[in-house]
C-alpha cells in the first residue's frame, strides 16, 4: 500500500484549458506553500517551455522542485471531458499528472514517487487509468 | 544485441524514471540485453558495470541535463537524445540504435 497522504486524486473533473487547471492547481498548492498562485503557474509554464511533458497519448506529466513547498504531492486529474487544445502542441488530454516535489524530500518519499512514475511507463496501466470508470477504482489503480 | 544507457532529466523525478522502463522494456522486446542506469534525485540506481560497458554494442544517453561519467563511454558508438525521445518513441530509438550497430 502506497503512502495516501502523497497523493491527490481528482476523478471526472472538468477543466476548460490549460489555464483553467493550471490556475486551479495554483490555488491549491498556495495554500500548502508559500508559492503564490501565479508563481505556481509560471513555473508550470516554464517547465512546458523547457521540454516536452506528453508521455503519452492524451496524458501529460508537469512536475517541478520547489523549497517553498511544504509538502510533496502527486496530483492526478481524470478529466470528465478532454481538453480539445492544451497549447500549439499537444492535444486532446484527458489525463493530468502533476509531481510537485518538495526540495530536499526524504529518499523514501522521492523513491515512491520513482515507482509511481516507472508504472506510467507501461502503457496498460495508462489505458486503465485512461478508461476507469469509477472514482473508487481509479484511486485503487493509484494508490495499491 | 547490447545495449547500455544512462536516462537523466531535469527535475530527476520523473522522465528518467519512465524513459529508463521504457528502454529496458523495448530492448528486452525486440530481443536485446539491455541496461539502463538512472540519475536522477535518489542519485544514480542501476549503476552500469565496466564489464557491462565493455560488452555493449551501443550506448543510448537518454538525457536533458549533463550526466556524469560520460567518459565511460569514449570510444563506444552512442545515441544521444533528450529523454521525451525514449518516452514517447522507445521502439523506434531501439529500432535505430540496432541500425547503428548493423550499419557499423
């Protein structure tokens, strides 16, 4: 069984663009930080800008380090709805997951998130993600 | 075919980590022996043997960042990519290094 504080799961949400969920997460990680909301989402941006976060068909991976984190967070968002155009790029995402990674994180947190991230090679697991039609199963796809 | 490779990204949390199963798991697919080394934030994991090195056809640098010990590999024939490459199109990457070593 994983460490459920770690991780945060959103099933069946709606998010109308990139700029809507990356503001919506920018709230949610001001109140646990002392990042404010649009340093979140800058940094959500520039990480885009330095590479590409699509690591597979409609799924992404945004994550970053930051010292003004309290705490980690794995954040998965199951869409209800895909987000048509995500930027110039990338579209059609149904699946959003965000590693916020607290600076100087003990090894054990850091070697969970590692496994969480070495499932998602595996593309079986990302169409169960993908295609889970319950909350109770997706979170169970998560986090056992 | 032997195949080794470092995977190594920005953060050290994420691509790596995938890019490293993703290449192990083409390579072992297609038939190959391959190992793949990460370094990322829990510092470096699989850490590849002279022997191993030695062995080995090619080398694939799966990187983002500056990795360390590329002088490990001086004189071996290398594939250097960013790690969204091994991510999305590990088949193919695996397809090209064996081209490579055929082409040799």
């Amino acid at each position: 069984m994983k460490n459920k504080s770690l991780f945060n799961i959103l099933f069946h949400r709606k998010f109308d663009s990139r700029s809507d969920m990356y503001h919506f997460i920018g709230e949610r990680v001001s109140h646990h930080s002392t990042l404010l909301t649009s340093e979140v989402v800058d940094t959500l941006l520039q990480r885009e800008q330095a590479g590409n976060i699509q690591i597979a068909e409609h799924v992404l991976l945004p994550h970053f380090e930051s010292s003004k984190l309290k705490e980690s967070q794995i954040v998965v968002v199951h869409l209800h709805e895909a987000i048509s155009k995500w930027n110039q790029h990338v579209s059609d995402i149904k699946l959003v997951i965000f590693i916020l990674l607290k600076r100087d994180e003990t090894l054990d947190t850091k070697k969970e998130i590692t496994n969480f991230m070495r499932n998602l090679a595996d593309q079986d697991y990302i169409e169960k993600l993908l295609h889970a039609d319950s909350e109770e199963s997706f979170t169970q796809m998560i986090i056992q | 075919m032997k195949i080794v490779g470092v995977a190594a990204c920005t953060v050290g949390i994420a691509h790596t980590y995938i890019a490293q199963e993703k290449l192990e798991n083409a390579g072992k697919a297609a038939g190959h022996e391959i190992a793949i080394e990460t370094q990322g934030t829990i510092g470096t994991e699989n850490e590849l043997t002279k022997e191993q090195i030695t062995a080995a056809d090619i080398v694939i640098l799966a990187a983002d960042v500056k990795i360390a010990g590329r002088e490990r590999f001086e004189g071996k024939r290398i594939i250097q990519v960013p790690t969204e490459v091994a991510v999305k199109s590990p088949n193919k990457l695996i397809e090209k290094a064996a081209e490579v070593v055929r082409n040799k």
